[in-house]
C-alpha cells in the first residue's frame, strides 16, 4: 500500500498541487498552472486570483486523479495558509488553498497541516540538496512578492536582509512587460539577456552593511532606457539580471559576516533561472568571504506545492511517533 501526502499552495503567481509518498518523500504528483493575466499587466488583484485559483482546481479534475489511480492512498493534506512566518503575514489568495485543503481533509477524513509560502519554497529547493538535512543555514528566497534573506535554525526562520522596495521577480516582471514580454516575464526576459551584454550600468543600491537593497531606482532607469530606446533589449536584460546578482552576493556576503553561515540555500522563481545561477555563482566566487550558493532542482524553484506535500509528511511522521531518519 502507497501512503501519500497531499500539498496545496495558491500563490500570486500559480496553482500548485503536489502530491509525495509517506515512505520515502518521492513526488507521486506535481501539478501547476500559472494564473491567467492579460497582455500588458502585471499581475491579478486578489479577488481576481483567489476566484482564478478556484476555477483552474476545478480544470484538474483528470490530473488529481492521478495519485489515487497509481494506488496511492492519501493520510494527510498539507497547505500553506500565508505568505511566511509571522502573526501579521497575511494575503488573500492563500485562503483558496486553505478551503480546498479543508474539504479534502473532512471529506477523506484525514488530518490538516498548515505551513508558509516561503517554508514550502525551502523545502522544496533542500530536497536532493546537501542542505536537506542541514540545521544551519543561509537562505535566499527572490520572487515576485519576496526578497528576503534568511538565517534558518532549528529554532526560526528570521530575515536578516532583503529589498527594501521592489522585489526581485518584480523589478523582472516589470522591464519584461516594459519590452512587451508575456507576465511573468523571467523565462523570456532570461532568454533575451542570454543575448546581450552588460556593463553594470545599473548600480548596485545597498543598505544596512549589506543586509539590504533597492530596486526601485534601478527600475525606474530601465523604464526611462526603454522610453528613449538608448539602451538594445537584450541588453537592458542582461544588465537586469547582472544587477541582481552583484546585489544579492553582497546580501549574502552580509549575511556569512552577520551569521558566520558558509552556505546559502537559494530559492524563488527568480533563482530558476540559469543564468542568475551562473552569475551569482561567478559573483559570490569573486568576493571574499561569501557563503557557497547551493541550487536545488530548478523546476522546484518556482511556486510548487512539493515543498508543502513534504513538509505535511515530516508533520504527519511526528504524528505517528517516528521521524526520518537522517
């Protein structure tokens, strides 16, 4: 008998379900589809994406069969009920996942865990990862709704850093839809930078020893390149995600001199791309005393429910008296 953990996340940005075996942590089922948003806009109001969320569940009927028909028989539903820790992390469009999760856990009679957006994202980035079992850690989570650093223990997962305005999926988001790229942009802004060249002329904009950055300003001179077409597309693209990376490897920098941490988990849609990879690995390599990145499987960056399905399993093991062993 297969016993499966379910997970379900509803983020700004996808509906995600998941789906792992109890035995050994392995994905049984991983189902995403991005909310709809039309050309030219960047993103959904609330209202929007909670009622997009309801509609594509109801479009996966087929899909979320599949565990049941592989013989998997579910013990727990997980779900991440706001965007990370804290008594005031609160958004609107996780509360789709969260009524979803409590129909499946009364109907099936099985128990309901809650969990965060960004723990879910570490869980899911760790996993086949030298940092999978690790207890102390930097961690890197850059999206569309986050940049934020963390110092993660056994204890707390605690921002020490990040942006202090625009996040990094943002600032991305943002020059894409600029240069007439689909929302989100990343794979296609990604794809134009493999093209160009950079020569950092968007400068790095750092606070707080280090710990912190702003993009605000940086977008608000690609948007001008843009108007007055002084600067070739793949270019601009280039230079957008040269930026990023000289940014976040002095975050990271920062973050081993205030931590003494020697390694980074990287996660969030923006560090699916291989290119920031490759430059914030070259970056962090250049700089003294900056901490190892380490990537886990690129499509387990972006918004999943994985990380959720695996942390409902941990929750679910303790339940039972057991724990992996390590």
């Amino acid at each position: 008998m297969i016993r499966a953990v379910w997970g379900i996340d509803t983020s700004n940005y996808r509906t995600s379900f998941a789906a792992v075996r109890l035995e050994d942590g392995g994905i049984l089922m991983n189902e995403r589809l991005l909310l709809p948003v039309a050309a030219g806009e960047r993103g959904l109001r609330q209202s929007e994406a909670v009622f997009a969320h309801l509609k594509q569940a109801a479009g996966l009927e087929q899909a979320l069969r599949k565990p049941a028909e592989s013989g998997a028989i579910p013990v727990a539903v997980a779900v991440s009920d706001r965007p990370r820790d804290g008594a005031d992390s609160y958004m609107p469009v996780f509360q789709a996942g969260v009524t979803l999760a409590v129909v499946l856990s009364a109907a099936l009679n099985i128990p309901i865990f809650r969990t965060t957006h960004q723990r879910g994202h570490l869980a899911a980035a760790a996993r086949g990862t030298a940092l999978r079992d690790a207890e102390r850690y930097l961690a890197l989570h850059l999206s569309g709704g986050t940049t934020d650093l963390l110092a993660v223990t056994p204890e707390k997962t605690e921002r020490i850093g990040g942006s202090l305005d625009l996040h990094a999926g943002q600032l991305v988001d943002r020059v894409g839809v600029a240069l007439g790229l689909p929302f989100p942009s990343g794979p296609e802004l990604e794809r134009l930078a493999e093209k160009g060249e950079s020569a950092g002329k968007l400068g790095a904009s750092m606070a707080e020893e280090d710990l912190f950055c702003h993009f605000s300003g940086a977008e608000s001179q690609a948007q001008r390149w843009i108007r007055n077409g002084s600067a070739a597309p793949e270019d601009l693209a280039r230079e957008v995600y040269d930026l990023l990376a000289r940014s976040t490897a002095r975050m990271l920098r920062a973050g081993q001199r205030r931590t003494g941490m020697k390694q980074a988990l990287i996660t969030g849609g923006v560090a699916s791309s291989a290119l920031y990879r490759r430059l914030l690995t070259e970056r962090c390599a250049a700089l003294r005393e900056a901490p190892e990145p380490v990537f886990g499987d690129p499509g387990l960056s972006g918004d999943n429910a994985v990380g959720t399905a695996l942390i409902g399993r941990q929750l679910f093991l303790k339940t039972e008296g057991r724990e992996e062993k390590k």
